[in-house]
C-alpha cells in the first residue's frame, strides 16, 4: 500500500495555485480540440509539446496529460450534439449519445458522459497506482498472434452492435474499411498496394479525413436531406447533473467499463476507440435492456464515455513502465517527457520512482476539471442546439474542412473527407452502419501485419495462430459471434435456451 | 426514392461481388516480390484477396437475404441535399486552395444562410447571411491559425 | 487561454534574440516573422522525432520564433518528404530525416526527381545499429549467433528494409557472403521491433542502438556488437564490441541524422540557421546528453563540412538498393557512382 501513501503525498505536493491555473487553461483547451471534428487527442498532445519546452518538468508534463484527458472527454460533445464523434474515440458514444439527444435529453446525456467518463479515469488511475509495473508485464504477452485475432474481434463486434437487426451489414461494412486500409504502402515491406499509379495515395487514405466525411459531411447531408430535420432537440429541459439513482443503477456497469477500458489501454498499440467498443459490447451483454442499446440507452452511453476514457491512465502503464505507448496520444507524451528529462521505460520504478504516483495525482486534477466543465459548460453547449440548421450546418462543414487539413496540410485530405461524405450518406441511407467502416480502417494496418508477420515468425505454419491460450480463446470468441448472428442459428439457440425463454416470458 | 429496398441491396450485392473479385484479382497479381527475396506467406496481397473472398460470400448472403422494409419512407427533400452537397462540394474542392482560407469561408457560409434560410425576407437574409459568414470566417480562421498555429490553405 | 502561452513564448523569443545580433556580421541575419515548421516524415517517438524535439528547442530560442515539429509518417518517410520539397520555398518548412533516406527517395521511386543536392543540410547526431538478442537466449557472443543466422530458425526484427536496422541486417548478409536463413519480421518502427526482442517474439534486433538503450539497461537485451569500427560506450552499461572484432572487413559507414531545409529559400536563411548550428547546437548541452544517455555519437555539423560527412552513408544505401534490385533510378543520374558488380 506504500502506492496509495506517495499518491497521496503527490497530491499534496500539487495542490497550489499554479497547478490549479494550468489544470484550467489545459483541459479546457483539451475539451475544445476533442470536440472539433478533426482535431484528436494526439494532435492536441503533440501541439502542445511545442509549446512547453520552456515550461518546467511537472507544469509540462500536467498540461500534457490535462490535454489528453480534456479531449477525449470533449470528443463526447459532439457525439451527443451533433451525432459526429469530436475524435475516433467517441464513435460508440454517438450510437446512444445522439438518440438521446434527439429526445430532448441532450443535457442528461452530456451530464451522464461527463460522469463516466471522471469516473473512468478514476477506476484506471486506481488501477495505474496499483497495477502498473506486473500490468506492463502482462501486456507483452501480447504478441502478432494475439493481434490479429484483436483486430478481427473489434470488426465482428463492432459491425454486429451497429448492424441492428442485420449484423450482415455491419460485417460488410466493416470489410470495406479494411478494404480501404489496404491502399498504399504495406506494412510489412513497403510495397505500395491498390493506389492505380496514384502517387498521393502512396501513404494510404488518412483515417481522420475519412472519419471526418464518414461521419460529417455526412450527417450535413442528412440533416439538410430530411424535410423535417431530426436534429438534437433544443428545448432539453431537466438538470444535466445525473440523477445519483442512475448513477447507483449503472454502477456494475461503470466498473466494469472502467476495467475493461484500462485493460486495453495497456495493450500496446490498441487505443480509446477499441476501449470504448469493448466496454459497450461488454454492457450490452449484460444489460436487461439490450434492445434500447442504439436507440438512446443510458446505460450504453455511461459503458461508452466510461471506456475510453479509462484507456488514458491504462495507456499510461506501458508507456511509463516499457516506454512502449499504449496509445497514439501515449506515443507523443513519451517523446515529451524525453524532452523535459523524464526517461520512461523499465528502470523509472528505480531512476524516479515517485514520477509514476505524480502521473497520477495529475490525473486526479484533470478529472476534477472535467467534471466541472462539464456541468459548468453544458448550458453553453446546449445553445449549440439553438441554432438553425442553415446556419449550424455551414460552420460543422467548414470545421470538417479545416480540422483533417490542420493535421497534416494536406489539400489531398480534403478530398478523401468529401468523398467519404458522400460513401456515408449513402451507406446510410440503406442502413449500413458506418462505425464498423471506421473501425476497419483503423485497424486494417494492424490485421494486415500480424497475419503476416506472424506468419513469418511460425514460418508458414497457421496452426501457430491457435495454439496459444489468448488466441485460442479470441479465435473461439469470434466463431461462436459469427455463428450465432445468422439468422436461423439464432432463433434456433434463442428458442433451445431456458434463460433467454424466461427473459422473453 | 428509396435506396434500402431490397431491390437496392441486390444491385449492391452484384457491385460488392464485382468488388470483391476485383480485389482477389488485384491480390493474385500483385507482385511477389521475389527479387527481394521476402518469405512467401507474407506477400502483400495476402489480405486482400482474403477480403475479396470474404466480401463475395457476404454479398451473396445479402442478395439471398434482401427484403424490403416495413416502415414507410420518411418525409425528405433531395433537393435540398444536392443543393448543399454541391455548394459544400465547390466550396472545399474549388474554392479552399485557390482562394484565400478566409474569403473562402465566408463565401461559403454565406452563400449557405443565403440559400436554406428560408424564413427570413431576402434583404435582410442577404445582410445577415453576409455578416454571419465574415464573422464565421474570421472565428474559425483565426483559430486554426493563432491557436493552433495552422497554416490556412 | 492558449493565447496567454503564445504570448509568453513570444516573449522569451524576443528575449532570445537579442544575442543573435551580435552572432551574424558577414551576412544579414534572417529574422523569421511566423512559426517554422519542421516536418519530421515519421511517427512521434522514433530515432529521428527524439534528437528533432531536442534541437528544436534550441533553435527556436536563437531565431526568436516558434519551431513546430509535424508529423507525417508513411510510405517510408516518402510522403513528408515530398510535402516538405513541395512547400514554399521559403525558409519556412523544413524537414528532418536520416540524410541517406533523403538522398535515395528518387533511387528507390518513392518521390520522384529529387537528390540531396535539394537541400542544405545540418547534421545533429550519428547513430549506430546494434545487434542484440533476448536476455533468456542462448545466445552470448555475436559470432554464436552469425552462425546461427545461417541456418533456418533465427528471426529479426527491424523496421522494415529502408529502415536502418534492415540495412544492417542486409549489410550483415552481405558481409557473411552466403545466404542467410534467418527471416526478417517487420514492425511499425523501431521501438516495437526492439521491443518484440525484449519480449521474445523474434531472436535479435539489428535496430539503432538509441532505441535500444532503455531495453539493454533493463537486462531484457544482451547487446551482442555495435555496427562500426570502434566499441559503443553507454552510460551504465559494458561497453559494446565493435563488429570488426567479428568480421574484419565490415564495411562501415555512420548514419547521420539532421535537419534538411529545401533549397531555393533566400541566402541568409542558410547562413543564419548555419551560424546557429556552429554556435548553439555544436555547444549544446542537450544534445550531447541526449547523445550519450542513448548511445548515439554527437556529431554536429553544417553546410559543406556536412554533406562530406554524410557522403559515405548515402553512397552506400543507394549502391545497396542497386544491388538489392530495388533502384527505378541509377545513382549514377545523382552523381552516386557505385563499384561494378
């Protein structure tokens, strides 16, 4: 328990005015990057390594971390508002967020998102004092192997929670995303795949501007495509303080979602997005009410928010322990704490043993903050809704515009993000999902590498790919899904299955 | 008009099956790479004609499985979409890159009050349409380019 | 709020500029009016973003201006690279890379029409390829494991064939003068390709040694031998045996990392950002911590003496994708000129 005691000291040591005034500006500017579509998390980090290489180490490192913590929760903003996710992150908060929204709720959805996604962070800050170095461990089990079968796993998964009553259609959508990732330049040996001689595809189609068009270019379509639009209500009445009975009612829920976020936090490589999934999955699962899941379910929104932002203080373990980042955002603060003298990697337990409860401690003030941003700016938020389309929807677009073209300058980005507009309005108007089509574009690379390279590694040999205890069990995991989302199988299994029979009578 | 009949789906599963062959084409033929001397379960068109595989079977299933929906098709305007699709269309391929990021904008965003906001008289939609675009021009801009130090297109 | 921070930067850079007037006589001294972007065409964390974040400091401070680093990873650093040479010329971006990179993106195809003769160069660090393997391995001297490496069962992990560790690895074959069995694995950069040897998944590395310092330190990594003629001294750890102990003939040729700013910009951009080089970086302390804590050989350098220095390097990288099958372009068209096969 001598963890808990030099967390405690550090927040002690912390708690002065100086912290107080870079916690606000920092999570403040967070909560504002990660709700303009566009604009990540691991864009927020890297401007702002720039910007504070003349601060001192801890001011440095606590902007940094306020930053990442801030715009993974503000991604939350637009995905509730807008129906368009501020950063990859939020994709599974828009399935239930924006519903909710579109039912007058919108400040009870914004207030019930704030406090999963504090008390996510709290659960994986407990989790980092605790855990961090035998976690940091336990991740590098994770091999090729195992990563294959995670990318497969998050598209099955992902396309059956989105594919409603057809999971087909979500699996297809999913397949067409890592159709996408295979344009350019493989992994493995660099052979530039599928571009047709042309040149700016070379380095494969952004993830950003793709999502950026998948989902906001697109819903401006959608919006000014419906007569009567079905925009976010403005007139949300109630109070955006949760009610405690909701909060009490999901608090399996918000456990559970907080373990699993940091759990794939700590895996290398695998970031919020997956987290968020997995946590939704997870909820949905358990859930009695699993039929309201998409449809505006408080519970899928609490296990969504709860998720992602868990990843941060999992994705925090590795980076710290290994200095292998858990995270994209990760990668860039390991680059920071370089610069401001912090080595991270398996000897910081002996060279600054107490960094890793500082870490901690100011991720405790970046959770404070949100949560009182969060009440304190949602009355603003909501007068987003206020707007008419005419004028909201010019302003959403131009920012889709901007926000993929400030990431890596790159006119030919804002192309992608047109045309993607355009594949996901009409994806969506014949009922595919397109959360899955983003998810198999982030994790195409990865599926794509890990089948190889584990393949190079067993010579040849697929056997290799079921031998191991984790493998076996996703290889499991994934078959029975699949079986169980064709049609017949599952009416068939449903009406055998004395629980499910007792829950329907 | 209606693009989730099942009729739709059909033509979708014969274009996702052309795809699908296209890629377990593109795969097969994509070099090997034996000059490198790579191993030869990791060429790079391995994935690729596992999707296009895996693409293929999911069409079929789709085209077997095509029915039209129940509900009745929802009140919409396809005028209305192409309208601002092309106008949004102009705006980020034509006019951001030749034109200044900020006339640009404030073109655009007028032109769009102008065009949808249909409650007010057109005098005054014109005025205001104009003073909003300029003033969202100049927001948005100057975002980007003082706080977080983005050079406009 | 953000403002407030610009605001104080601008500040210290105003501060800082102050001693650059005395710095440059014989030319008029650039004083850049907005941020210069340094595009660094590989992911955040690498070899070449580590040593571009530690200069980048400095150099903002001597030019009173904001140095912003961007990222633009892909297509082996083709993509950032051809976004740095199709940016205005002028002295505003400008990009960071392994030099030899720089000098064959047009032999290998990647960005067509472009030789080192497109940018002035300033070099910050030398960096060397260390061969190591799993701490639990059987493995304990380099020449146990080149005769291992003949045979089918050793695996490597690098970063891909351009990277440096596949040079190294190709550069051993070739040396070795036989077929080598052991199978190249790719990874995403260079720090999973190290940590896949310090997690057991491959046999060895042949990455740079700054990004395999933290792993060799922990006792996860058992440096075998050091790509160069003289033996890598880190802090904290023996000293590692130089690969001419193994192999006599090693050709080797030190792979120096700076900052490359396109031609075409006006002249007292160069002379300015040279003058700071000699001035500042030649005497940082930063840097040449960061040097030796990572076990990369401080070796700053700007202008003429620069590209002599890197010659060697580039030469060898194109004459090995020739004889690899891997050029479109001859060298010979850059003024490379390689031995005859």
């Amino acid at each position: 328990m001598t963890g808990f005691a030099n967390f405690g000291a550090a927040l002690w040591e912390l708690a002065t005015f100086t912290t107080l005034f870079h916690v606000t500006w920092a999570t403040l500017l967070g909560i504002f990057v990660g709700s303009l579509p566009g604009l990540t998390a691991t864009m927020g980090v890297a401007l702002l390594t720039t910007l504070t290489y003349t601060m001192d180490r801890d001011a440095a490192i606590l902007v940094l971390l306020c930053m990442y913590v801030g715009a993974i929760y503000g991604g939350s903003r637009s995905a509730i508002l807008l129906n368009i996710p501020g950063t990859p992150a939020s994709a599974a908060t828009a399935l239930d967020g924006f519903p909710l929204a579109q039912q007058g709720r919108a400040g009870y959805a914004m207030g019930l998102a704030t406090a999963g996604s504090a008390f996510g962070t709290l659960i994986g800050i407990i989790l980092l004092v605790m855990l961090a170095p035998p976690l940091a461990e336990a991740a590098l089990k994770f091999g090729s192997y195992e990563f294959f079968w995670l990318a497969l796993f998050g598209i099955v998964i992902s396309g059956q929670l989105t594919g409603g009553s057809s999971p087909l259609k979500g699996y297809i959508a999913g397949m067409l995303g890592l159709m996408v990732a295979m344009v350019g330049s493989d992994g493995i040996h660099s052979h530039v795949r599928l571009t047709g001689g042309w040149g700016e595809l070379n380095g494969g189609i952004g993830l950003i501007p793709a999502m950026v068009g998948a989902f906001g270019f697109a819903e401006v379509l959608s919006v000014m495509w419906q007569s009567v639009p079905q925009m976010a209500n403005g007139k949300s009445k109630g109070s955006s303080l949760p009610a405690l009975v909701d909060l009490w009612r999901y608090r399996l829920t918000i456990v559970r979602s907080g373990v699993i976020g940091t759990l794939v936090g700590i895996i290398p490589g695998v970031g919020e997005d997956i987290g968020a999934w997995a946590s939704y999955a997870a909820a949905r699962r358990k859930s009695p009410e699993r039929d309201q899941f998409g449809k505006g379910s408080t519970e899928g929104l609490t296990a969504a928010e709860t998720g992602n932002s868990a990843v941060v203080p999992g994705a925090l373990i590795p980076a710290l322990t290994l200095a292998v980042p858990g995270s994209a955002p990760a990668a860039v603060l390991i680059a920071a704490l370089f610069i401001h003298g912090i080595r991270p990697g398996p000897m910081i337990m002996l060279e600054a043993p107490t960094f890793i409860y500082s870490v901690a401690a100011m991720m405790v003030f970046a959770t404070i903050a949100i949560g009182v941003f969060g009440v304190a700016l949602t009355p603003l938020f909501i007068q987003v809704l206020r707007i008419p389309r005419a004028w909201l929807m010019p302003v959403v677009f131009t920012l889709c515009v901007i926000g993929p073209y400030a990431l890596t300058q790159r006119i030919f980005d804002i192309w992608v993000m047109v045309a993607f507009g355009i594949i996901g309005f009409l994806m969506r108007q014949m009922n595919y999902p397109v959360a899955p089509l983003v998810l198999g574009i982030i994790l195409g690379d990865l599926l794509d590498k890990s089948l190889r390279r584990g393949l190079i590694l067993s010579d040849g040999d697929v056997t290799a790919f079921f031998t191991r205890p984790i493998s076996a069990g996703f290889a499991i995991i994934i078959a029975t899904s699949i079986i169980l989302s064709i049609g017949p199988v599952r009416r068939f299994v449903a009406a055998r299955n004395p629980f499910t029979r007792k829950a329907r009578g | 008009m209606r693009l989730d009949s099942a009729r739709a789906d059909r033509i979708t599963a014969v274009v996702l099956i052309a795809m699908g062959l296209v890629m377990l084409w593109a795969g097969y033929t994509m070099d090997r790479l034996e000059i490198r001397r790579i191993h030869p379960s990791s060429i790079p068109g391995l994935v690729p004609m596992m999707l296009g595989v895996g693409i293929c079977i999911c069409a079929v299933f789709l085209f077997l499985g095509a029915r039209d929906p129940d509900d009745p098709p929802p009140a919409a305007s396809w005028r209305n979409m192409l309208i601002a699709g092309v106008w949004s269309g102009l705006f980020a391929l034509l006019m951001v890159g030749n034109l200044p990021f900020y006339a640009a904008t404030a073109i655009y965003v007028a032109g769009f009050v102008i065009i949808f906001d249909t409650g007010l008289p057109p005098v005054k939609r014109a005025v205001i349409g104009c003073v909003f675009g300029i003033l969202a021009a100049g927001i948005i801009g100057a975002l980007f380019r003082y706080a977080f130090l983005v050079r406009l297109p | 709020m953000n403002n407030k921070v610009t605001a104080s930067i601008a500040a210290l850079g105003l501060l800082a500029t102050a001693p650059m007037a005395a710095l440059a006589d014989a030319h008029a001294t650039w004083q850049p009016d907005r941020p210069i972007n340094i595009i660094v065409p590989w992911s955040a964390g690498g070899s070449t973003d580590q040593v571009t974040r530690v200069v980048a400091p400095i150099l903002a401070e001597a030019l009173g201006t904001d140095v912003v680093v961007v990222n633009q990873p892909g297509a082996s650093g083709s993509i950032g690279t051809k976004a740095a040479l199709d940016a205005p010329r002028d002295g505003y971006t400008w990009t960071a890379n392994a030099v030899a990179n720089n000098a064959t993106y047009a032999v290998t195809g990647l960005v067509e029409n472009t030789s080192i003769e497109d940018y002035e160069i300033y070099l910050s660090v030398a960096n060397v390829p260390v061969v190591s393997v799993n701490a639990d391995s059987e493995y304990t001297d380099f020449a146990q494991l080149l005769e291992a490496m003949k045979g089918s069962g050793v695996t490597i992990g690098t970063a891909g064939v351009n990277s440096s560790g596949g040079m190294a690895m190709a550069a051993i074959g070739e040396a070795a003068e036989g077929e080598l069995g052991a199978r190249m694995v790719t990874y995403d950069g260079g720090a999973p390709a190290v940590m896949a040897a310090a997690s057991g998944e491959v046999v060895a590395t042949t990455q740079l040694a700054v990004e395999q310092t933290e792993m060799i330190r922990a006792g996860r990594l058992r440096a075998l031998t050091v790509l160069s003629d003289q033996a890598l001294e880190i802090e904290g750890i023996d000293a590692i045996p130089p690969i001419t102990d193994f192999m006599p003939d090693f050709p080797v040729a030190s792979d120096y990392f700076g900052i490359l700013i396109p031609t075409g910009a006006p002249d007292e951009v160069y002379a300015t950002v040279e003058a700071i080089w000699n001035d500042k970086i030649a005497n940082s302390p930063e840097l040449k911590a960061y040097a030796k804590d990572r076990g990369a050989v401080f070796a700053p350098s700007a202008g003429a003496a620069a590209l002599e220095k890197a010659m060697p390097v580039i030469e060898a990288e194109a004459c090995a994708r020739v004889t690899r099958g891997e050029a479109v372009v001859d060298p010979s068209e850059f003024g490379i000129t390689c031995a005859a096969e």
